[in-house]
C-alpha cells in the first residue's frame, strides 16, 4: 500500500470505513487508520433505517448485515401504555422497509470484512501526533504500530468521533449544548410488545427508548439525571417500571451498559482545505429517533463519491459535500432537540395537551407517512 496516499482516514468506526469502502470501490488510493488496537466490541449505535440500508447496499454489505439483523417494521411514541402515535416503515417505497436492529460493534465487523475483502485493511494502533498543513495537502506524523511515521496525502479525512483531533487540528469550531446523561443497556428480559416494534416512551422524567435486538436481546436508552457508570439490573428495572408499561416487564441480566454524555453540536463547517469531517466528528446530537450513525454513514457515502470524482475533475463537490451534508445534519440536530424537548415536558397541562395532540396526528395516515420517512432518512 502506497505510504503515501492521496486520502488518509483517520478513525475506523461506521464513517470512516463506509468512507474507506466507497472510496475503495472507486479505485482512490487511501489509508485508513484507527488509534485502537482493535475493534470496540460494545454495541452503542443500535439502529440502521431505511435510506442508510439503501446506501449500504451499493457498498456491497447490506445482505449480510441484513441476516444478522432483526427487522422491525413499527415505531412507536407512548406513553406508559397508551399510544401515542404510530408509523409503520412498510408504507415506504424501499426495498427495505424497515428499521434493522442491529448492534454496531456487528456493523463495524461486517464493514470491515468487507474492506479486507477490497484489499484494504485498517492500519491500528496508529496515533496522530501531529498534522500539518501545506500548499499540497497535508503531513502527518503518526505512531504506529511500527513505531513513528510520517505519511502525506491530498486529503485527511476526520471520521475520529465528537473529541476529533483532526477538526481540532483544523480549527474548525464544534459549539453546542449537553442534554446531560443517558444510562444505556442491552439486556435479556420480559417484553410484553411485539418484537417487532421500536418503541419511544415519553415521560417527564426523560424519555425511555426500547428495541428489540437479535440474540433475544434489547437495546434499552433512557435519559436519567448522574445515570450509573455500570447499571445494575435494579437500574434498568426501575427505569422502564417509571417510564415503560405497566406491567409484563421483568429484567433478567445485563449483557453490557454504559453511560454517556449526549451533546447537541454541529461543525461550523465540514471542509478546511484539505481537512474533511464525518459523521461524529461533525455533528452529535439526541440519540432520539436513533439517526447518529445513520447520519454518519450517509455522510460517508456522499463524501466518497465526491472525493473520487474530485480527484478525477477538480471543481467544486467537496464544497458541495460539505455544504450539503451540513445542511443534512441541521436538520436531523433541529428535530431530535425538538423532539427531546416535547418528550420532557414538565407541565401536566402541557403533557396532557401534547399527548392529545400526537394521538390526533396519529390518526391521518399522511402524517404517519411523513414520519416514517423521516424516521427513515428519505426526508
């Protein structure tokens, strides 16, 4: 592999090596490197909708994360155990009209089986210490498995996550707020809804989201005031008893859980020169209505063909990538801080009237239609 590439991706979670296998198809010479000595195997991001599916089919490894993954049509918004409001995904017009649950740690495997198979490999542990600009690209001096190196390229890629060294290094600004903490968990329990069906729990707490996983498991995000480092089964337990149905539910272990920070933040711009963001780099928001990763990976796919057709005819697609993605990203940010706002409402009065409200929306068939589009990325 060329030491010397015309693109260097730094960071190989869901971006950076959907960016890697798009630009691999295309036949650029890249690198893509990752400060980890191998893979995380926790899953966080839990979700792939509808328009993402798409994408990752013309990267070639849809099928597979397909197979591995539970299909689950439904969503919907509740309130303990009244429904809100409903969307079924089966009114798109996809070949995949579902959302898939499936945990990202499987996501990145599958990505990056399929990189190898391209003939690429993720190049980790490898460290950025330091980049620098010049009138061709950049340099960048890594520490690699190998020791201290120093690579050059036309372009570097920032796919390195929300704390993104090489948008710091780009003085690119990263303002926004903190929702506060989230206590996560995927567990094995009782669940007395269809297994088919994500559900979003308002309360005024905070909201609660439930989905079902495959191997039997659920994916279970709650917003909690100082959430546990590690959750117990006591935690989750308590929380779906305050927030999820009333009864049917009974936690039996924790596979594994967290908790994090969710900050609302936005790239002031998603291109420096020769300085590109993706995915968590550029933007973070609510894990509300489970669009991060998605948002990333679409990122990714734009960008690659950009990069390609760049490389190829030099005119304006990187500043078009950029301004349209940011755009993209605004939008998804707008929604999920509208939509966290609305779930922790703290007025009974205004609860009571939100509630009457969606339950109203809920009954025309065009507004579950434009939710499930947007849910699915197609809006």
């Amino acid at each position: 592999m060329n030491a010397n590439p015309d693109v260097l991706i730094v960071g190989a979670g869901p971006a950076g090596l959907a960016t890697a296998i798009g630009l691999a198809q295309a036949g650029v010479d890249f690198r893509i490197v990752d400060a980890l000595p191998s893979a995380q195997n926790t899953s966080r991001a839990a979700v792939i909708h509808a328009a993402t599916l798409e994408t990752l089919q013309r990267l070639g490894v849809a099928d597979t994360l397909i197979d591995q993954g539970i299909k689950a049509p439904d969503f919907r918004v509740r309130d303990r155990d009244r429904i809100l409001l409903g969307a079924s995904f089966s009114v798109l017009d996809s070949s995949t009209p579902f959302a898939l649950m499936i945990p990202q740690d499987e996501t990145e495997e599958v990505l990056t089986r399929h990189l190898e198979k391209l003939g690429h490999s993720v190049l980790r542990p490898a460290r950025l210490v330091k980049i620098q600009k010049g009138e061709n690209g950049v340099s960048v001096l890594l520490d690699g498995p190998s020791g201290t190196q120093t690579m050059t390229a036309r372009f570097i890629v920032g796919a390195d996550g929300e704390k993104s060294f090489v948008r710091s290094n780009a003085g690119i600004a990263f303002p926004g707020a903190t929702y506060g903490s989230f206590m996560l968990a995927d567990v094995h329990m009782s669940w007395p809804i269809d297994l088919r069906e994500v559900s979003l729990f308002f309360a005024q707490e905070g909201t609660l989201v439930v989905a079902p996983m495959s191997n039997s498991r659920f994916r279970v995000v709650a917003q909690l005031a100082d959430a546990p480092a590690q959750p117990t089964i006591a935690d989750v337990q308590r929380v779906i008893d305050l927030r999820g149905p009333s009864n049917g539910v009974t936690v039996r272990d924790i596979i594994w859980g967290s908790r994090f920070q969710v900050h609302h933040k936005l790239a002031a711009r998603f291109r420096d020169g020769p300085y590109l963001l993706v995915g968590d780099a550029a933007h973070v928001h609510s894990p509300a209505g489970g669009q991060g990763m998605n948002l990333g990976i679409r990122d990714a796919e734009t960008l690659a063909i950009a990069l390609a057709s760049y490389l190829r005819t030099p005119g304006t697609q990187l500043d078009d990538y950029a301004r349209d993605r940011r755009a993209s990203a605004q939008q998804v940010l707008n929604r999920t801080d509208r939509l966290t706002k609305v779930a922790t409402l703290k007025s009974p009065i205004l609860r009571w009237i939100r509630d009457q409200v969606l339950a109203a929306a809920g009954q025309s068939p065009t507004i579950r239609e434009r939710i499930a589009k947007m849910l699915a990325g197609f809006s």
